[in-house]
C-alpha cells in the first residue's frame, strides 16, 4: 500500500522549482495560480534567495504549489491510487487537495491566507521553531516545558522541534534535555504550533466559512493526532486549528503502519519524512521528490505499490 505525503516548512531550499518549470505545462499552472493568488510563485521558486523564501507568507503557498505540481507529474493522485494521503504541517492543505477536499486552486487560495495570517501572528512576539535530534520524549517534552517551550512537532525517529521565544530557545541550546545531541534552529519565522499563532486561527477559521468542502476520496491521515477523517467539514476545521496545535507525525507514521504502508512518497520538495520513514518504519520503501529525475523511479515504485 502506497502513502502520499507533502512535507511542511522549511524544506524549501533556493530554486528548488526551477527543474520542475521544463516539465510540459508546469509554468502555465504556475502562472495560473499565481494570478489567483497575488504571488509571483515562479520568481520566489526560480530567484528568490533563502531570506525570501523564508518568509512565511511566501513559504507556504511555495510549498503546497511544489507539492501539487510535483505529484500532477506523475498522473492524477486518483489514477495513482494511494492508500492514504498525509501532509506534515502546512503539507496538510497539500494533502487535502490530494485527496479531492479542496480544487487545487482553493488549496493555494486557503494557504496563501493562512500564511499571511500566520506571519502577522510570528511578527508580534520574536519567536521560532529548533530541532533536538535524539532524547528521550518523556524526558524531552516536561524539560521544554521547564524552559517555557511547546514540543511544537513531535516527528518520532528521536526527533521532537520545539518552539517559543528567542530567549527560550536560547535556553534550551545551554540546557538541552538529557539525551538530546543536537539543537537545529530551522528556517522558519515563528512558534507555529503554538499559542503564539491564536489570531492566525481566528483568520483562519473566518476563511474557511467561504469553503465548501468535498469528502475526501481517499484515505485523509490528520496530523492532530493520526487518525483518519472521513469529511470534507471536519478536514477543513483540523486544518484551522491545527496552526495553533502541536503535529504529531509519530502518530500518523503509526497509522501508516496499521494501515499496511509498504511505500511512500514524498512529493517535492521532499527528503525530510522519507528520511523520518526511513527510521521510523523499517521495511517501507521510500522514495523523496526532489527533481524530476525522481519521476521515472517514484513510477515504477507505484506500480508495484499502488
């Protein structure tokens, strides 16, 4: 069984679409989205320096338009006819899509909102979000917390990301919890995740009164908690509070296991949870998005899979 999964911020890296544009058609509906969005997504995938695409109000809508051109390479999602769709984060609207809750338009209509909801929150308070690879969770999350920190993405494979203030995560590089080997601060411009994003969910949640949501037409994994939704309604309000709401990828990881998972991929620009299914589910073939030189092995991997 084939899972489908979109990664969230920070796995964009500078012109990381620009292989992607020589495919047939992929700059007109990159063109096309941008019109609909008011974002110039070819420039801030081809040009646009690290810095830039940082920018959590450009970010996002990047990220969902990566994944949704990326996986339209392969065939229609229904034609590739995975078990189950998930998306870390953001990737979370990537994968509603995926699953036919939201026209492709609509998903990048919604992210584009929620990221410039999302940046208005990050610019009131100086926050951010720090990796800690290896540890213990039980010990790791009650020694956040000392520090004032949320274990803001709990990604299973000994990874755990913790958000808060600048000062916290100061903190937290002196008095890192036991076990924890490495502190990476990540390319993000805010605690998403956490209590520092209440206004971006009360846009949010004012937006999404516009959407008229479809079933999701296949398996839709939530990474609130790891289960799978079965309407459109209750995928769209998981999307809204999940900004402010902890993602536990372990959780969906573990429905992936429980749902028979023996491949995954992940559409561009991916690596981050091949490299957490690697670790996390051992004998699952995995295969990341990265270019479209992927494109003929991601085939052949769904065939055998799908």
């Amino acid at each position: 069984m084939l899972v489908l999964v979109a990664p969230g911020q920070g796995a964009q890296t500078p012109g990381f679409l620009t292989p992607w544009l020589e495919l047939p058609g992929a700059a007109d509906r990159l063109a096309a989205w941008s019109d609909a969005i008011g974002l110039d997504l070819a420039h801030y995938g081809t040009q646009a320096d690290a810095d830039a695409i940082r920018d959590t109000a450009v970010a996002q809508p990047l990220l969902v338009a990566a994944g949704l051109l990326s996986a339209s390479a392969l065939g229609a999602v229904t034609d590739l006819a995975p078990g189950a769709v998930a998306g870390h984060s953001v990737g979370e609207i990537t994968a509603a899509a995926f699953a036919g809750v939201l026209d492709d338009t609509t998903a990048l209509s919604l992210v584009r909102k929620r990221g410039l909801a999302m940046a208005e929150a990050a610019a009131i308070t100086e926050t951010g979000m720090s990796a800690l690879l290896g540890g213990d969770p039980e010990a790791t999350v009650p020694h956040l917390e000392k520090l004032g920190l949320t274990a803001a993405n709990v990604n299973g494979a000994g990874q755990i990301v913790a958000a808060g203030t600048l000062e916290q995560l100061a903190a937290l590089e002196t008095d890192k919890p036991e076990g924890v080997r490495r502190v990476v601060a990540l390319k993000v411009a805010g605690a998403f995740h956490t209590h520092h994003m209440g206004p971006a969910v009360e846009k949010l949640a004012e937006a999404a009164k516009e959407l008229v949501p479809a079933d999701p037409k296949i398996v839709y994994v939530s990474n609130k908690d790891g289960r799978t939704v079965a309407t459109g309604d209750e995928v769209v309000a998981r999307l809204v509070g999940q900004v402010a709401n902890p993602v536990r990828w372990d959780l969906c990881m573990e429905t992936f296991k429980e749902l028979g998972a023996t491949a995954l991929i992940e559409v561009c620009p991916g690596g981050t949870l091949t490299g957490l299914a690697k670790r996390a589910l051992p004998g699952v073939t995995t295969l990341a998005l990265k270019t479209p030189d992927d494109l003929d092995a991601a085939r052949e991997l769904i065939a055998e899979h799908a």
